[in-house]
C-alpha cells in the first residue's frame, strides 16, 4: 500500500541504539526479522464485500489483525464469527479478532 517517509522527532531518535531518523508510515503489511508478515483491517471492513484481507492474504500476509469498536447486537456476534472462520477458511493464515467490552455511559454496550 501508499506508504509515506515519517520524520521521527528527536526525543525517539535519541533512545535508538541504530541510526534511524525516519519511519515507513501507511498502509503497508509490517515483517518481522524472521520474515512473519502481519496486517490491520478495521471491523467495518471485516463485513465489506471486498475486506482487505482478502487482497493481504494473496500477497503473502500471514496475520490478520481487527480491533474492533462493535456494538451489541443480538445474534451479531454469531455473524462476526462466521466472517472470521470463512476469512480463515479462504486465506489460511491467523485472523486475531479483539472487540471492545464495555458501555459509553448508558447508550451502547460493547459485548468484547
């Protein structure tokens, strides 16, 4: 994906022990030094016809990350969970599925 050239501010760059003054910043796969590729989508995405992690996957992503900010719905969890196994299922890989848990003052509950 597009990615950008992030200038790091001198208050990182002092505590780095390699001379790094930059940074890779977009949306692009991060890879680890023993080569395990890994990916973010966001939980809107996960529902989308076209969800990022099918094209992640075919360029040899191997993780699929989604923090989501889902609300409760009854029986939406039972949705979500098929989306991922059917992710899994067409991809292979890993598909790390976190929801949020909890309540915004009394208006949404987030079921986690």
């Amino acid at each position: 994906g597009p990615t950008f050239a992030y200038t790091l501010p001198p208050c990182y760059t002092s505590l780095l022990t390699h001379p790094q003054t930059s940074c890779p910043f977009g949306l692009t796969p991060l890879k680890s030094l023993d080569s395990i590729t890994l990916t973010s989508e966001t939980c809107e995405e996960l529902f989308t016809p076209s969800s990022p992690h099918i094209t992640s996957s075919l360029s040899g992503v191997q993780i699929i990350t989604n923090g989501s900010g889902s609300h409760h719905e009854l029986r939406k969890l039972n949705q979500r969970l098929e989306l991922i196994i059917s992710c899994t299922k067409k991809c292979g890989g890993l598909y790390l599925y976190s929801n949020q848990r909890g309540n915004d003052g009394g208006r949404l509950y987030y079921d986690g």
